[in-house]
C-alpha cells in the first residue's frame, strides 16, 4: 500500500471539495439581505410538482418541486426539496393556496439574478404581506452542503498534512 499516494489523493479530494464549498454553496449562504431584490407581480402559474428519484445505491425518494411565474416577467421561480419517503410537501403546498388565494407576491432575488432565467429565491410574501419563505428557509440547504464540503475538504487536507509532515519526520 502506496501512503504516499494516498495522501496526494486526499490532498486533491480535500481542496476540491473546499472549491465545492465556496462554489456551490457559499454564494446563496453569505447573500446579505442589502444584495436582494424585490420583484412584486400577480402570479400567472404556481404548481407544485413530486418527481420520485432513485440513487445510484437503489434507494428511492421524492423531490417536490414549487414552480411559479409571474405576469409580464419572463422567469421561473423554483423552490426544490427533497421531502424523502413522504409523497407531500405541506409547506409547497400552503405556499400554493396562499399565492392563488391571493393573486399577487413579492419574490426577493438577488440583484444580480434578477434578469436570469431561474433565479435563486430568498424570500416570498403573499399580497397581503405575510411571509410564506424566508431567508433562514433558503439558506438551510446551503448551511448543510457548506459544513459537508468544509469537513471533507479540511480532512483530506490535514490527511496529507499528517502524512506529509508528522509521520516523516519519525
């Protein structure tokens, strides 16, 4: 058994994984609230949508999906989660009946997104102002896949540090 090769490997793992982490995931987890933007329309479809997904491994679990547009702008705003065994997502589908209950909403994007085709959602309030998703909401998938990344990247680093510089100098 190679250890030295080993140790490159963990050494490229763990950096990858940490490009991973500020990639993927840090730019929604460290949005301020003063990088958003308010778009306010009358809604012109929501739907919620169940799709189920099968690993690689041969488990099964469902994905909801909250969908809306609204009038006169031309982007797609989707909310995704993975709901597992469960086959409803009531938090989707209260999001639903108070958008059609009310006909209008305020979505907030990022400044930046704003034009995009599919926008990340931070936030959403009803026509009468009451909050249905907020920030803490959007960010919670982000905090998880963060932390994940950080610690793979942090032990495959220290991994080679170990090997590299502790186990030589025995």
């Amino acid at each position: 058994m190679n250890k030295d090769y080993y140790a490159e490997k963990g050494l490229i793992v763990g950096i990858g994984s940490i490009l991973m982490a500020f990639t993927f995931f840090a730019s929604t987890l460290f949005t301020p609230r003063s990088s958003l933007s308010e778009i306010t329309g009358h809604i012109d479809m929501v739907k919620v949508f169940y799709n189920q997904v099968n690993s690689s491994r041969g488990g099964k679990s469902v994905k909801s999906e909250l969908k809306f547009t609204l009038v006169d702008y031309e982007s797609v705003f989707v909310l995704t989660e993975n709901i597992g065994n469960k086959r409803y997502n009531y938090l989707f589908e209260q999001i639903k009946k108070r958008l059609n209950q009310y006909g209008e909403l305020t979505v907030w994007v990022k400044k930046s997104q704003k034009r995009d085709f599919k926008p990340h959602v931070f936030k959403i309030a009803d026509g009468n102002g009451d909050v249905l998703y907020d920030i803490p909401d959007a960010k919670a998938h982000s905090k998880f896949g963060f932390l994940i990344a950080m610690g793979v990247g942090f032990f495959g680093i220290g991994l080679y540090s170990r090997h590299r510089y502790l186990i030589k100098k025995n």
